[in-house]
C-alpha cells in the first residue's frame, strides 16, 4: 500500500526538524563563546544526524542537502529530501541569537509536498500537515514590512523599499525571514540575492500551507530539485500584496534595464 504523505511524510519532517534542532541546542551549550567552530561542527553534525535518520527512515529516497555532496542520482529520483541542517550558521554561532533554524522538505512528484522550519532557540516548528494562520493585518493603513538580512540587505529590495514606502525590518536566517511572513510580524520576505533549493523549499512548504504567495520574483513557479540548484530569488508574501509587490518589481526591473 503506498504510504501518504498525510500521515507520514509532515510528522517526519517536523520531527527530524526538531530532533537536529535539539542536537543544535545542545552542541550550543557545549561550545559558546567559540562562534567558528561552533558553526562549522553544528553544520557538520546536524547533516551526519539527519542523513542517518534518513537512511533509517526513508532509505528509497534521495537526498540534497547543504551540507553534503550532490549525488545525480536524486535527479531521477521519485522522492527527494532538500534538507538545510544549520539554516542562519553565523547566527547560531552568535549566542545567544535566535534567528536560525533546521529546514526539512519533500519534493515529489515535481512539488515540493511536506516540510518543516524548525526555530530551535525560540522553541517552536512551523509544519505542513497541521493548521497554520497568518494573522490579519492592522485594519488602518500601515506601510509594508519587508523583511530583509542584518548583514547583507540586498540594494535591489532597498530600492524596492523605497518606492513603496515599505519599511525594512533586518533578520538572520532565510528561514527565519520566510516564517516571518507567516507569524504576522512582516508582509513580505523578498530576496533577490542568489540562493539555493535548501535555502527556501522548506519555508516555501510552510508558507503555502498557510496559505501564503510564493514565486520567483517575475511571479514565476518555483522549482526544484533541478540539475543545477541554485534559485537566486525568491518572494514569500501574503496574497493581498502580491500583486502591488510584483508589479513594483517588474516596474524596477525595467527601469534598470533601460538605464
């Protein structure tokens, strides 16, 4: 009998999501106050942990991970697992920040089916598979929220920012930044800086569980588990700003490219 993904593959995600989240917290006691090592051994042992767990528990399935080396062979693979161990390692190193999780997806059957952000240092995972809101906005007019990196704010979104009178609010984390969106703190997570697949198929999974809009930039569909994984950009918004947003980007992008 084949095994669903209502019943399995959500409560799996959320529970390898929150497992390396723990190992993280731990790994954290043991080595604060050491910011490079502390991120190079949580990246390290958080991928060992869920590639074991993975070969234990889905021992058909493919993995991509950030961590690891890109085997071909999930190219022709029905069901991937696109897992990002330490999503935000300059963040975990920084004790005591919060802004970094553990992403889990599924890709299968060309979408990407299940996932889950665990944000271990806050105590809490986002999941597919169980009821997710997004809180409403304020009833009185407010400007746009974008999230944006502490570290790195793209210039592309500052413009953006601009025209629309939104204002920028710094995170870590892509992860972070994504569920941002779903927590009501922000109306938008836009990147247009160069990512890969494992940097957003799990904060994509939950995003659209919640009922949220997600595409490229150009409004495209996202894809994954492509040969070459990288996927530069990225929106995540709730869908009564979707079209203003991607219209705004489009009028951008065109003035940049007559300049």
């Amino acid at each position: 009998m084949r095994r669903t993904v209502e019943t399995d593959d959500h409560a799996l995600a959320r529970e390898l999501a929150e497992e390396a989240g723990g190992l993280l917290l731990r790994l954290r006691e043991d080595l604060s106050g050491d910011a490079p090592t502390l991120g190079e051994r949580g990246d390290r042992e958080s991928h060992a942990f869920l590639m074991q767990r993975l070969a234990a528990d889905r021992p058909g399935d493919a993995v991509l991970s950030e961590e690891g080396r890109d085997d071909e062979a999930r190219l022709t693979a029905s069901r991937v697992w696109i897992i990002d161990p330490l999503d935000g390692t300059r963040e975990f190193g920084e004790v005591p920040r919060d802004d970094w999780a553990v992403h889990i997806a599924l890709w299968e059957g060309g979408a990407i089916v299940a996932g889950a952000v665990a944000r271990p240092a806050r105590g809490d995972t986002l999941a597919t598979g169980l009821p997710i809101s997004v809180p409403p906005r304020p009833a009185a007019p407010a400007p746009l929220r974008l999230a944006v990196s502490r570290s790195r704010p793209p210039v592309f979104v500052g413009r953006l920012a601009e025209r629309l009178g939104a204002e920028l609010v710094p995170m870590g984390s892509a992860g972070i930044k994504a569920t941002a969106v779903v927590d009501g703190v922000v109306d938008a997570y836009i990147h247009a800086g160069g990512q890969y697949e494992w940097d957003s198929a799990a904060p994509v999974a939950v995003a659209r569980a919640a009922g949220l809009h997600t595409s490229r930039i150009d409004g495209s569909p996202l894809a994954y588990n492509r040969e070459d994984p990288s996927l530069p950009d990225l929106l995540i918004c709730r869908p009564e700003v979707a079209p203003t947003l991607l219209a705004s980007i489009q009028e951008l992008n065109s003035e940049e490219t007559r300049a």
